[in-house]
C-alpha cells in the first residue's frame, strides 16, 4: 500500500514558505524548513473577519448618514448666518475634512484584515436639557473618524457634545436612526482591550509602518531600509532576518507572567554583607554613586539586628532584594561557563522579584528619595544581558517620581538643607537624567524629560568615598545632554519635514559640538581602544571608556545617519547640489570610521550575566549594523576586506553569548548579514571582471523583479511576516509622505512610495 500523502490543504504557512512561495504541510517542523535548514516559524492566527457584504452595507449606511449631517450643516449656515453661532467643545471642522475622514475610515474598514464588533444601533433620548441643547455623534464609535475632537474626560452618562442654547435652529435630520437636535446620545466609550492589545498594533502598523521613521538602530528593520537592502544585495532573506531580530529584541521587554505573590526569604546577615561588598566592588552600575556604600551597610547592620524579617518599609526592602539580587548575580557568574550564568540569572531573579512585588508602592505609598534610589536601581539590575529588558518602564517610573519631589528643580535657600544631602539629590537627578536619555535615545521612545524645565545645578563635586570620578559624571551629562539635543533636531516630527540645506546646518553644527566635546576630555578619556585596566588611573574603571568611547560614536552615527542612510531620507540621496552631495559622501565616511571604533572596543570585553545590555548587545549591534550599510553602499571600497574582518569580530561576539547562555540567547542576525555581505563583495568582484566599471556597486534591481518577491509584492502583505506589531513603539517619528516619493540613486524608474 502506498504511503498516506501529507494534506494537500494548509490553512497557514510557515514564514520560510510563504517568502519562497512554496508549499507547506502544515507541520511542524515543515519538510521545506527541514530540507534547507530554516528556522521554521508560522505566524499568529489571525481572526475570521466579518462577511465582505455585511461591512459594506455596514458602512454604506454610516455614509448615508454622514451625508444627510452635512447636507443639513450646510442649509443651515446658507439661510441661518445671522444666528448667533455654535458653540461646540470640539474645534471646528469643515466639510472637506469631514467627508475627508470619512473616506479613509471607509478605507480602513473596508481593507481591514481583522474583525470589528457590529456598532450598537443608538435611539434617541426622550428627555429633554434644560440647559444645553445637544446632539449625538453622526454614528456609533464616533472617536474612529474623530479620535481628538471628542472630550471623553466627562463620566461615561455625560459623553455627549455640548451646544449653545442659542443654536436650537438646527434642523432635525432624519436618517436611519432618526437624530434630533434635542435628544441626547450618551455615545459608550470602551476602556482599551488588553487581550486585544497585539491585535490592534497589528492594525495601525499596517496604515502606518510604511511611512514611518525608526530613531533606534532597528531602522534596519522598516519597510523603506528592507527594500533598499534587498535591491543592494540582490536577496530576498534578509526580510526573515528583520523578523527574527525585531522579535528577539521585542521578546526580552516582556515578562513571561507576573510575579507570584510568595516572595524568596532574605540572605543572612553573612551572605547579604557578602553580596553587598560584591555589589559595590564589581557591579557596574555602582559607578554611578546611586547610593552610598558606607550608608547602606550601616543600614544594612541596623536591620539585621532589630528585625531582619520586616517588610513594613517598602522603599527600604525594595532597595535591598535589588541590591541582593545584583550582588548575588556578579557572585555567581565570577566563574566563566554556561552553568554560572544560568545559575547566577535563576538565583538573583527571585530577590529581584522581591523587588517588583513593591512597585506599586514605591510609587503611590512609600514616595520618597529612597524609592527613587530602588527604581533606578531595579532599572539597572533589568538592563543586564538576559535579563527581561525592563528597564525603560522602571526608570521612567524613577523619573516620574523625582520630578514629583522637585528634584529636577534648584531648591530655594530656604529650603536647602545640608550640603551632603542636597548634593546627593543633584546627584541623583543628573544620574537619572542621564539614563533615562540614553535609554530614549537607544529605544526611539520620546523622552519624558523637557531639557528646557529643569534648573537642577550640575553637581561639581562628589561625595567621599564614591565609586566614580567628578570627570566621568561630568562627560556623561554633557552626552546625554547632546543626546537629547540630536533627538529633537533631527528625530522629531518636525525636524524630518526640514528642507535639505537646513538638515546640512543642522548636521554641521551638531557635529561641531560633538567634536568640542571630545576636545575638551580629560587625556586619560581620550585613549583608543583597546582598553586595558593596568593603564588607566586607579579611579577609573575600564567601562568608564567604554560607556564614553560608545556613546560618542554611536552619537556620531546619529547625526551623519541622516545622509547616510539611504532609506531615511531618499530627497537628500537624490539631491544635486554638490554641497549636498560632498555630505552624503562625508557622513559615509564617518558613520564607517564609528562603526570601526565600535567593534574594535568590543574584541576585549569579557561577557557575564552581570553587564548590561549596552555594552554586550546595543553598542556591538549598532557598529554591526551600519558597517553592513556602508559595505553594501560600497563593495568595492579599499576598505571593504578590512570591514568584513571586523564583522567577523561581531559574529564570534555573539556566538559566545549564545555558548555562555546555552543556547537561549540565540541571535543569528549577526551571522546573516555578515554572509549577506560577504556575498555581494564576492559577486560584485567577479562581476568587475567582466565590465569596465569599477567604482559603482553592482545594481541587482533588474534581476530582483523577475525572482525576488519583494521587489514585486506590496509591502504591506509582509506584515504578518515581518511583525511589526511587535515593536511599534520603535517607530516614534512620521515623516512627511513626499520624502518617500523620491527614488533611490540608481532606481530612477520607479520610486519607494509606488514601490510600496
């Protein structure tokens, strides 16, 4: 009997298939992924959507009654323009607009993969105001078209717009659903769904994902840099690799469950002082003087002996489990090897765990400078590598915090108290400052700090006894600050919308500071890497380079990305003004020198479980990434064989994280796109053989259109693939739509936007 053939029907495929447009089984693994060694990955089920015919006259029925509004408004204003004039608590909206909404709500509807609950069909009230006329919203869900217009802060029986009684003129309209200018619709507004929640990012990131800008390095990962990627190299697969390491990023800011309600008893009095002095002697962070070590242990000795079980101070408990839990942490990964470093996350999660249970206390209860003290440090603890990537919501939460007790303020004479203490609050302020602008600045997420709002002195001086040196807080501050001014000149909103010659000032004078900078360090900061711990001072610490070394490139990179890039902004690519030209050229050139500086930094740095994320996984990532954009920009380059060696260095990077973790930080982005690289320099050198051109890199676009989908396909239709939804919160910025409309050099016939 012949063997039972496998399903010829498969109601969802593999990620690998439906990029090759084969046939998938179903199973998994699926025998495509199996034969040529894929990751074999299916997306989300999505939900059934209504009937194509029931959204139609669905919403035929929503316009109708949209139409008879406005025709109405519109007999008004003709025979009624000596009437006293309405007075709505929205802002005035004209019929373009309306019917302009109204249309792309349609759209939206219409070509919406996911299901939308049938509105609740609204009748009039029959009571009469006594002293407001008012009047519904044209058709239920009212916020979809309107989403600010619309005041929800009333209770949920007093969402209604409210009209001078002056303009009970207005003529009854009758519709479907018959509106009266005196009845009053209580419109319900739902609270956000938080089953929903993946669902609805799927949505807006499919109206929204193609004409937005990411500020983070996961810019590699939109739609415009994936295009112009796969054109450079002449490949399809880069797309899966954007998927997997967008959810690989996304995955790790996310806990598993939440935190149980049994908390881990305390260490004894012997093992916490042990893990106390291994916090304050090796842990990273304790550079930054969050606390100071000879108050704590003092504390610490207090508790112990009056009782060592108490819970009733839960900034104080919150405090020490972090401290606990670090310290425990750089005492168990000391011995290099899988089996410390999953020992050491096991262990010091449970105290850290301790921790979270008093979040809510920390900041409704116990609000005072000591809950500050624990937040940001629970941010640090959650910044190490494999650890869930908590730290943004945390150190937002200590942000908050501060400047709700004042701290970003400059406290009068008269309330100034001792001068250790008010040194300690600047302190702590301009520590969190800093942070939380890295952190923004690392993520793409706006900032909840306003430079512009706070009068805090920065401190010149430090308390006795800390881990760290006046010049490295120093130096740190004044990166952050220009961190925060990059963001705001050239990420926001508004910046991405300047025309070329103002990008090119901009682009100059931000440069120009960052140089000033790196003029004005101290010589000891100056050192290129590598960074060895017998040459430097005895109060400076090897990641003290590393931290400045870093962020000073990659702030570099920031600002020349804009040129650079050729995905970011295609008008300045396709320029012609020779000053316009020369930058492009330029900001390469530096963007390519950072990137070295990078990865040359990260060949020394020993990994553990106790270092945090930016030194093991951002900062090595960010050089990998854009040293990959400037081979691609130009294989050809003298420099080119030199760079492939340095992306090797990245590759044997994480290849050690993924043999220190056993496996379970597993990032093949890395190993992709050096291959990705090495490739096209190999095709690009034997197709030099043959033509006389030599300086240009190889132009795959003509080939990409007959075999690669993505050249072919909408965009769109990837995201299922691609997941956006899973790191909207990547994507702060949207830019103009005209900046994409613009051709990529060498793509003359056809645009990103009609691409797209």
């Amino acid at each position: 009997m012949a063997p039972q053939r496998e399903s010829t029907k498969c109601p969802l495929a593999c990620e690998y298939c439906r990029v090759k447009k084969a046939k998938c089984s179903g199973i998994f693994p699926c025998g495509n992924c199996t034969d040529h060694n894929e990751a074999c990955v299916f997306p989300e089920k999505r939900k059934r959507t209504r009937k194509r015919k029931e959204r139609e006259i669905e919403m035929e029925d929503r316009l109708a009654r949209m139409e008879e509004l406005l025709r109405a408004s519109a007999a008004h204003n003709s025979v009624g323009e000596s009437q006293p004039s309405c007075r709505i608590n929205s802002p005035d909206l004209s019929q373009e607009s309306w019917m302009r909404s109204t249309e792309q709500s349609a759209q939206n509807n219409c070509d919406s993969e996911t299901s939308e609950q049938t509105p609740p069909q609204l009748t009039p009230s029959a009571q009469e105001a006594s002293s407001a006329t008012t009047v519904a919203s044209p058709y239920p869900a009212m916020s979809l078209i309107f989403p600010d217009q619309i005041d929800y802060s009333q209770p949920l029986d007093q969402d209604t717009i409210t009209i001078d009684p002056s303009c009970s003129q207005i003529p009854t309209v009758q519709t479907a659903n018959t509106i009266s200018a005196t009845s009053n619709f209580r419109v319900p507004v739902s609270p956000p769904s938080t089953t929903a929640a993946e669902h609805t990012a799927s949505i807006e990131a499919e109206d929204q994902d193609e004409n937005q800008e990411c500020a983070s390095y996961l810019s590699i990962c939109t739609f415009p840099a994936i295009k112009w990627v796969s054109s450079q190299a002449g490949m399809s697969d880069f797309l899966l690799s954007a998927r997997r390491l967008s959810k690989t990023v996304m995955q790790g800011e996310r806990l598993g469950q939440v935190t149980g309600s049994t908390r881990t008893l305390e260490p004894s009095y012997e093992v916490a002082m042990e893990w106390s002095k291994a916090y304050f002697d090796s842990c990273l962070d304790s550079i930054f003087g969050i606390i100071h070590r000879d108050d704590f242990e003092k504390h610490l000795q207090d508790h112990f002996q009056t009782n060592p079980n108490s819970c009733s101070d839960a900034s104080w408990y919150a405090l020490r489990n972090t401290i606990y839990a670090s310290g425990c942490r750089v005492s168990l990964c000391a011995d290099s090897g899988p089996e410390s470093f999953s020992r050491s996350r096991a262990q010091s999660w449970k105290y850290f765990e301790n921790a979270l249970s008093v979040h809510t206390e920390l900041l409704y209860v116990s609000t005072d400078i000591t809950s500050i003290q624990a937040l940001i440090l629970m941010a640090f603890h959650a910044e190490a590598l494999g650890t869930p990537a908590l730290e943004f919501m945390l150190v937002s939460s200590a942000t908050r915090l501060a400047q709700a007790k004042g701290l970003h303020m400059r406290g009068s004479r008269s309330s100034k108290g001792d001068h250790m203490d008010t040194l300690s609050k600047q302190c702590l302020w301009w520590i969190i400052y800093a942070y939380e602008k890295h952190l923004a600045y690392r993520s793409g997420i706006p900032s909840a700090i306003d430079d512009d709002s706070m009068t805090c002195l920065v401190p010149t001086e430090l308390r006795r006894g800390s881990g760290t040196t006046m010049e490295f807080v120093k130096q740190t501050i004044a990166l952050a600050r220009l961190s925060s001014s990059i963001t705001k000149r050239l990420s926001a909103v508004k910046a991405m919308r300047d025309p070329p010659d103002v990008v090119l000032t901009i682009v100059h004078d931000l440069d120009h500071k960052l140089q000033m900078w790196r003029e004005g360090l101290d010589p000891t900061f100056q050192k290129q890497p590598p960074f060895r711990a017998h040459c430097l001072p005895q109060s400076t610490q090897v990641a003290h380079m590393l931290y400045l070394h870093y962020t000073y490139h990659a702030l570099l990179i920031a600002v020349h990305g804009v040129f650079c890039y050729p995905w970011n902004r295609p008008d300045l690519q396709s320029n012609e003004k020779p000053e316009i030209k020369a930058q492009v050229q330029r900001s390469t050139e530096i963007v390519e020198e950072s990137s070295r500086q990078i990865i040359i930094a990260v060949q020394h740095v020993e990994i553990t479980a106790a270092l945090p994320v930016w030194l093991t996984f951002y900062f090595p990532l960010v050089g990998l990434i854009n040293m990959f954009v400037c081979v691609l920009k130009n294989p050809l380059s003298p420099s080119t064989t030199s760079n492939l060696a340095l992306m090797d260095i990245v590759v044997g990077h994480f290849g050690y994280v993924e043999f220190l973790s056993s496996s379970k930080l597993d990032l093949s982005f890395p190993r992709e796109v050096a291959s990705y690289a090495r490739n096209l320099v190999k095709k690009v050198k034997e197709e030099n053989d043959y033509t006389t051109s030599t300086s240009q890199p190889l132009n795959v676009q003509s080939s990409l259109s007959a075999q690669d989908p993505i050249a072919t396909a909408d965009m769109s239709a990837f995201d299922p693939v691609l997941g956006l939804e899973d790191w909207c919160t990547f994507l702060p910025s949207i830019p103009p739509l005209d900046i994409f409309e613009q051709p990529f050099p060498g793509e003359q016939g056809q645009s990103l936007g009609s691409a797209l």
